[in-house]
C-alpha cells in the first residue's frame, strides 16, 4: 500500500520573499494513487492584505479569512496530516516554496524536495507543446469543470486527483490480484467520463474464465487462485 497526498494553496500573491503568503490549503489524501476520502482543508489570515488583482484569480477578500485562525494554528495538523507521504501538487514548487516559507517562519522542518512530485512535468512529458494547466487537462480528460468559476484549494486537489489518475495511466485498485477465496473478488477503478468513478466487480464465470485464458500463458506470474 502506498500514500501520498496531493495538495494546493491559495496565496496572497506570487513570491513569498516579498511577503505574499498562503491563505487557504487543501491536502487530499491518495492510497495506491487513488483518493480515499480523507481530507486535509484550512482558509487562513494570512495577516496581511489580499490585492485586488489576486482576488480576481481566486475570489478570496480579506472579509472571507477575517477571524480564520493563522498558519501557525494549523500548521501542526497540516504536518501530520502529510505525514512521511510523497507531495503531490501541480506546478509543485510554487506550493513548495510558499510552505516552505510558513514552515520556516515557525522554526518547523521544510518539505524534503525528494517528496515532490509534480503534475505539471507529468502532463508536459506526455503532452509536449500542448497547454497544460489544470483547466486545460481536465478539458483534454473529460472532467467536469462546471464548479470551477474561481480557484479553490479543496476543488482543485480533487479536480487534480482525477487528473493525476490519467496522467498515470488509469491506475486500477486490486491489480494483485491476491485470492483470499476460491472466487476472489478484484475492484477495478475505472473512469467512465466526467467526476465519476465506479467499482466494477467481475462475476464468478468472468473470473473463470480469466482463469483458464491465464493458464494458457506459459508461467503466468498473475494467476488467480
């Protein structure tokens, strides 16, 4: 079993040694690279002004995280909701940097650059030359964007959860195919179109005969049963 946590931030602006700072987080929680349901999600003061200018990217208003508690406040839920998890972001070393910059302004540990991994160098290593932000992939796969009118932290980690499922090749749960009765049963996760997902469920006579086409490779290593 494998986790990582693919994650977003919303900031105040574009560099955070000039004081820009993150104002919303969102973190989604991925076992064998598909979301589990677990989430992480703060809006926060960034105790300073949100510009006009980067209110038109993300909606946020100084009046929506007035009250909301400070980075340092959520910052140790933050940590442990990560854990030792692999980081999974869409142009992740801008959600790297800002971070990095919150963590350090507390004394905590910055993000290890080994945990990265970044979405955005996925798409543009098997989409070269093409747009690739994540408006852009979720057009070029078929996910649903009507909820995504401003930038949003939590939507984007799931609208971005869907993405990374593609841009890794339509990973499947179950693939071990691990036989724990004469009939196992394998959860495959497909993807059929827009923000939809099911479990499909093979019948006992489809299971057989999988079985008997397997037989006939010579030493399948994926036999089941």
């Amino acid at each position: 079993m494998t986790r990582r946590v693919l994650f977003d931030t919303e900031t105040t602006g574009l560099d955070p040694a000039l004081g820009d700072r993150v104002l919303e987080v969102a973190a989604v929680e991925l076992i064998n690279d598909l979301p589990t349901g677990q989430h992480f999600h703060a809006l926060i003061d960034p105790e300073r002004d949100i510009p006009e200018e980067v209110t038109r990217i993300h909606g946020f208003t100084s009046a929506h995280v007035a009250g909301m508690p400070k980075f340092a406040e959520i910052a140790p839920k933050l940590v442990e909701f990560f854990g030792d998890a692999e980081l999974i972001a869409h142009n992740a070393p801008f959600d790297f940097r800002f971070l990095d910059a919150e963590f350090a302004r507390l004394g905590l540990a910055t993000l290890a650059p080994e945990r990265m991994i970044d979405t955005l160098v996925l798409a543009k290593t098997r989409f070269p030359g093409m747009p690739n932000s994540l408006d852009a992939l979720c057009r070029r796969f078929a996910i649903d964007l009507t909820q995504r009118t401003t930038h949003n932290a939590l939507l984007d980690c799931r609208l971005l959860a869907e993405v990374y499922v593609e841009l890794t090749g339509g990973r499947q749960r179950g693939l071990g195919l691990a036989a724990e009765t004469a009939t196992a049963q394998v959860a495959v996760y497909v993807h059929a179109g827009p923000r939809s997902g099911r479990m499909v469920v093979p019948s006992v006579a489809e299971l057989a005969a999988h079985q008997a086409m397997v037989a006939r490779l010579k030493d399948p290593v994926w036999l089941v049963g």
